[in-house]
C-alpha cells in the first residue's frame, strides 16, 4: 500500500516504513511475501509498474537500514549533485536554462528523477519555449512519450504554460483513447511553466506504442486548451454510454474520501477509493481546481475495479497545508459527489 499510494520518493516516507519494519531481515521476508502475492494474483492486480514500486521502496529503505545519516545526506545533496552532472552533459549552450530550471523547480522534484531524466526535461523546456516563440500554436504545451515495456508503462511527459483545469483536461484526454493512467507528478515553476509527468498504460496493462493512441491524447488536449475550446464533460459521459471498460456499477466497493494533514509536513494527503469509470480521474481534477488546490504528486492505483488515488495538495494561494474545518467538510463533500459522477 505504501509503495502505490505515498510518495515513495520523500525520505520520511521511507524512514516511516523502515520503522514499521524495524530490520533487513524483515524488510527481505516482506519483499519475498509481496512478490510471491502478486505473481500469484490476476494482471488486473499486479503489474510490472506496481512491482517497480515495490522495488523502489525495497532498495531505498535498505539504504536508509544500512546507514540512515548517509541516506539523509544523499537526500540534501541530490540538487547541487544533479545540477553539475546535467550542466556536463547538456553543455554551455543550456547554461541559462539548467540555471533556470535548477531554480524555479521545487527540492522534491530533485529527489523523484535522475540525471537522465532531468536532462530530457531541460531539453523539453527549450522545445517549448522555441516552440512559443516560432511554433503555429504558441499557447499549445509540447509533449515526449518514452515507451518503458519492461515495466509495464509509457512515461508521458508534457510542458506548457500552466493555467485552470490543465490537469483534468490532461487526464480527460488520456482517458478518451482509452488509456490507464497510473501515476501523476505535477510541478509548477516559479515562471508558471508546468511540467506534468504521466505514467500510463494500454489496457492491458502494456507500454504505450501506439503512435495513433499519442497522436489523439495530443490533437484531443491541443482542442480542449485553445479558447472556447473542446468541452470534454459530454465526450467522456458519451464514452462512459459505450461501455469501453469492464462495468463496475455492481461492484460492491463504497466510496471513501479521507483528508489527512499529519503524514506529511508540506503537504496535505487526500485518499479516495471509488469504483473506478472512464473519467473519474477528470472529474476529480476538476473538482481540486474548481476549490483552487495544486497538486503536487498523485498516485493512481486500480485494484479489481477499484480505484484508490492518493493525492498530495497545497492551497493555491498560500502554497501550503489547507485549513479551515468548513473548507476540508466541502472539499470532502464535493470530492465525494465527484467520485460518484454526481
């Protein structure tokens, strides 16, 4: 659960599951448990991204058993470390924009990618800014989608100017192919220039290759954000009519909103789990940015038609922790409608 729903990236979360643990010995005997479970379940269940998880959370709290003050120092180090590597590898030509980048990116995002993956986004950067300035479609984000068949996924990764309901068009668009979204990492730049990070897959739990699948979350997203652009709402009810997916409507799953300000010192945790539809996703990023709420990171998990999605929210304005019991009862609420579809 840990590894598909919490950010498995931050260190205290990885110091929280060392301590439920407490040793290597049991953290192996888990992993073993946990492998065999899931080989042992059906594909809708399991699936090469939720064993990368599992395996990420698995090597980094035997870094932080085996010495949790170097583990710590690797964390704070991550930035400058990764800004010299990425300056050496991109070259003086990319000197204003590595600076740019290193600064307006917040210190989590350091910690979630490495060299390789950072140099992509730089590059990326500079797609879009060329393409603000010389492109057709200024306002239009640009988009690198990087087939990982190994693990189970397709690694959709999108930079453009940031702006309301960029996400649930985004998800909106994704969902209309059809495709499964499995994860979401969202970051804003102190020069409102948002980079979305998407890890998504067939429906069969596959990479995505399909150049005509890209294709359409690209033309489909590209319509929706231009002014008076395409409303995605009657779209996503017309695919929900044609039944694309394995129903769920007799699923006996009730739907659970939680709202958490404790496990995490930045940011506030809100978990749902709903019967999964076409959509929900969509509707539920709606319904964050119609209450003005940034999301910082989501975790989308769908277990036997379920979906449990764990995001981590800030208040838009104050960039922090949201507060007000009457503001939380509404979000919760409306999130709750939301899940529903109603």
């Amino acid at each position: 659960n840990i590894a598909q729903r919490r950010n498995i990236d931050d260190p205290g979360t990885v110091s929280e599951f060392a301590a439920i643990v407490k040793d290597q010995t049991n953290l192996d005997a888990l992993m073993l448990l946990t492998l065999a479970d899931g080989q042992g379940t059906s594909d809708e269940n399991w699936s090469d991204w939720k064993e990368t998880l599992v395996w990420q959370l698995y090597h980094a709290t035997t870094q932080y058993l085996a010495d949790r003050h170097s583990f710590y120092d690797r964390a704070k180090t991550a930035r400058e470390a990764r800004e010299t590597l990425v300056q050496v590898r991109l070259g003086s030509d990319y000197e204003e924009e590595i600076e740019a980048h290193f600064e307006f990116m917040p210190d989590h995002y350091f910690r979630a990618f490495k060299v390789g993956d950072i140099v992509a986004h730089v590059e990326l950067f500079r797609r879009f800014y060329d393409s603000t300035c010389f492109g057709e479609t200024p306002l239009a984000p640009v988009f690198s989608w990087e087939p990982m068949p190994d693990q189970g996924h397709t690694v959709l990764t999108l930079c453009g100017w940031d702006r309301q309901q960029l996400l649930s068009k985004i998800a909106g668009s994704i969902s209309l192919v059809p495709l499964n979204i499995l994860s979401a990492d969202i970051y804003t730049r102190g020069d409102h220039v948002a980079l979305d990070v998407f890890r998504v897959s067939d429906l069969r739990g596959g990479a995505v290759v399909n150049e005509r699948e890209m294709a359409l979350v690209e033309s489909t997203l590209r319509k929706a954000l231009e002014p008076d652009g395409t409303d995605l709402n009657p779209l996503l009810a017309q695919a929900r009519k044609k039944g694309r997916r394995s129903p769920v409507a007799d699923l006996e799953f009730p739907s659970r909103v939680s709202i958490d300000n404790q496990a995490d010192p930045y940011f506030t945790l809100i978990e749902i789990q709903t019967p999964d539809r076409i959509g929900l996703l969509h509707d539920l990023l709606q319904c964050f940015s119609r209450n003005e709420i940034d999301i910082a990171l989501a975790r989308i998990s769908t277990e036997s038609g379920a979906a449990i999605d764990t995001f981590y929210i800030t208040d838009r304005h104050s960039h922090s922790k949201l507060t007000g019991t009457q503001r939380m009862n509404t979000l919760h609420q409306e999130l709750h409608a939301a899940a529903l579809g109603s």
